[in-house]
C-alpha cells in the first residue's frame, strides 16, 4: 500500500518514526533546511504569515518570537495538526486541518507565505502557486523548500543495506509521480525538474528573486564526517519569489 499526502502522516507508526527522525542531532531539516529558509524570510517583524504544510509548526513558533504579527498554519494530516497546536501554546500562532489542495485561501491577506518540504507531495503544484499568488498582498513573499530534483527523480539507491554511499539520477526530465519508501512505508512524492518549478511560479504571476540549493555550512555541523557528507550532493531546493504590485 502506498500512502499519498497527509494520509502518510497519519499512519502512527510513521509519524512516530518522522518525530524520532526530527529529534536525532544534526538531522538534515535543523542543519541545512531550517538555516537556508529562515535566511530567505529575512526579517518577519510585523509580517502576517501563512505556512501552507506547516508541520509541527515549529517554525512558527521561531517566527512569532522574531515579531511576526500573526502566523496561521495549515496541514492535512491531523498528527502534525495536533503537534502544531503542543508547538503553539502560549503563542498568538494557530493552525487549523484543511488540504492545502483545497483549503479556500482567502484573496490579499498575507504578506508572507511559507512552505517547508510540502510541496513535492502535491500532483497540481501549479494550482497551488495560483492559490498563493492570490493569498498575497501585493509585494508579498512566497518562500518554500523541496526536496531536490536530483533526490526525487530515483529513488534506487535507498535499496541497499545500510547508509547509502551513492545518489542516482535517472528519468529526471520525466516531470510524474515516483512511489518510493519512506520512514517504512511506502509513500508517493511528485518529481519535477528546477525549470518546471521556476516555469511555475513565473507562469503563476510571481517574480523570482532567489534560488538556493543545501549547500552545508560548516557552523551547523558538529561532526566533520556528517558536514563532509552532506557537501555531495542537495538534499533540498529552495525559491524566494515575490508578488508584483
């Protein structure tokens, strides 16, 4: 059986899984995606937030103590939804449970939109930038993380034993859903090519205005031999795009 959006994170035993995966030392999301995206946002203070598959919103919490004005977190899956609202307390932040496929993203209200490896998830990623164009203000930010094209693209190198000690890039240029096993399970990601998600954005009325891979920094990093490691290949992409007046 493979599991397709928040119905992954719903399986107990994978979200079990993805929070041990979260809290072991210098994990790939504190180390090289949190770093990167928060560089990105760049100064939040008075910023109206919207964290479209916000996760355990632990981000939010960081953003709401940098002074953001207000900060609404949505995701599908009711085991990230109820972590959220652990994260949350004592905060001005809230979340709610809604597909952000789906969810009624109300017009011109946000000046900043926020995703974190969310959107390779999605099949229409481009109705998703539509809804977030919309959700904007004029000038406002949309920034987000996936998982590098290079990393979705096969997945073949995850079948031996062990800590995988090579990538494969294979059928990039074949913009479809890849099945492919996950903290135990198996789950179904879309790839797409770095040209389909720019195409994207552009074609959704957006300005891009940055462009980032995972390049480590050594600062994040107490082990040498996990820096190393992670100066091979991107695990993740990120795009800063804005919406013109």
């Amino acid at each position: 059986m493979s599991y397709e959006g928040p119905q992954f994170y719903d399986n107990a035993a994978v979200f079990q899984t993805y929070m041990q995966h979260r809290q072991r030392p210098e994990n790939p999301n504190d180390t090289l995606e949190q770093p990167i995206t928060l560089a990105l946002l760049g100064s939040v203070s008075g910023a109206h937030l919207l964290d479209v598959g916000c996760g355990d919103a632990a981000l939010g919490k960081t953003l709401l103590a940098q002074g953001a004005a207000s900060y609404l977190g949505i995701d599908g899956s009711r085991n990230m939804v109820e972590q959220a609202q652990q994260t949350l307390t004592g905060t001005t932040g809230k979340v709610i449970q809604a597909d952000i496929r789906s969810w009624t993203y109300p017009a011109s209200t946000f000046d900043c939109v926020v995703s974190r490896l969310a959107l390779h998830y999605i099949a229409d990623v481009d109705d998703v930038f539509r809804q977030v164009f919309r959700t904007l203000r004029p000038m406002g930010r949309f920034v987000f993380s996936i998982e590098h094209p290079v990393i979705t693209s096969c997945d073949r190198a995850w079948h031996g034993s062990g800590r995988r000690q090579s990538w494969i890039v294979d059928d990039y240029f074949d913009s479809s859903c890849r099945v492919t096993h996950w903290l135990g399970e198996q789950v179904v990601k879309y790839h797409r090519t770095v040209e389909d998600y720019f195409l994207g954005l552009q074609t959704a009325g957006f300005v891009v205005e940055r462009l980032r891979e995972s390049r480590p920094e050594r600062q994040w990093f107490v082990h040498e031999e996990t820096y190393q490691r992670r100066t091979r290949i991107p695990l993740f992409l990120f795009l800063a795009a804005r919406k013109p007046v």
